[in-house]
C-alpha cells in the first residue's frame, strides 16, 4: 500500500507511527512538501510552473 501526505511534518509523524510495527517494511510513504490544493500545479515539472506556482 502507498500511503501519500502533504507536508513534512505529516510524513514524520506516519513514518515514526510506522517505525517498529509490520508496516515499515510493507508500506510505503510518499512525503509531498507542498499542499497541492492551493496555487496552480500546471507545468510543475518545468522552471516556469514552479515560478508560477509560488
């Protein structure tokens, strides 16, 4: 299973959540820095989508 969360902090916490059970080892956890909900996500992938985005 993949397991995605928003934030830094939010990553940390599942990750340490996950540290000495079963899951450490059969889940993974995908950490975006960055709430994509707010702002423009077109072109994310160029130099442009990401000036435009901040």
């Amino acid at each position: 299973m993949v397991h995605i969360v928003f934030g830094d902090s939010p990553g940390g916490c599942l990750k340490f959540a996950f540290r000495k059970t079963t899951y450490a080892k059969t889940e993974e956890i995908i950490v975006l820095p960055d709430v994509l909900s707010v702002g423009p996500i077109e072109r994310l992938q160029t130099k442009e989508g990401i000036e435009s985005r901040l």
